[in-house]
C-alpha cells in the first residue's frame, strides 16, 4: 500500500469512529425529546402547543438531511481541498495580481481585475 492509500484509510476509520461515537448520542438526545414532545401532545389536554416544536424539529431535520444529499449528489464532498486553492485564487485575483483570464476554472473573458488603492 502506498502512504497515500493508508493516509485515506487512515482518515476513514477515524471518521468512522469518531461518527458511531458522536452520533448515537446525539441521536439519543434529539430522540428522546421529540418522544417527550409527542407524549406531551398526546397526554395533556394543552399539550396543542408541542405541535410547533415537533414541526419545527421535523423541518429542519428533514431540511439538513436534503441538503446533505443535494452536497453529496453535487459531489462536494469529493475534493474538499478545492474551496481553499479557490478562496485564495480569487483573493489574488481581487488584489489585482493575477488576471481574472488566468483562472482555470472561468472561462477566458480577457480582462483582470484592478489593485486595491
């Protein structure tokens, strides 16, 4: 195996473990209030009110997991190292240091972008 294959296995299984530690427990805390939520609802006769706390946690669940799924699908999760050369790519060319044409990613337009007085 080569060091950049045990590097990626490496931070695989780290990921991993620190996932099946951190995510029970979360799902545990998160599970056992929306439980208490609906015994609420169900149990007390003004218990109308847990409806909206219930919602609420259904909506933004649902609301991350589909972002997290549109992330995946749009493979943002392929190359994280990207955003950072990117964030700095265009800092440079804000600065006036390299032409905006230069840019690997944008299409060739032929004019950069002046320096900062």
């Amino acid at each position: 195996m080569t060091t950049t294959r045990v590097t990626l296995r490496r931070h695989w299984v780290i990921t991993v473990v620190f996932a099946l530690i951190v995510l029970p427990m979360s799902l545990y805390g998160f599970g056992t209030k929306f439980v208490e939520f609906i015994a609420i609802f169900r149990g007390e006769s003004d218990g109308a009110f847990a409806v909206t706390p219930i919602v609420n946690y259904l909506c933004a669940s649902l609301g991350f997991f589909f972002l997290l799924c549109w992330a995946t699908l749009r493979g943002m999760f392929t190359d994280v190292e990207r955003p950072k050369v990117e964030l700095l790519e265009r800092e440079a060319a804000l600065d006036g240091l390299i032409p905006v044409a230069a840019r690997k990613d944008e299409p060739s337009r032929g004019e950069s972008i002046p320096p900062r007085p």
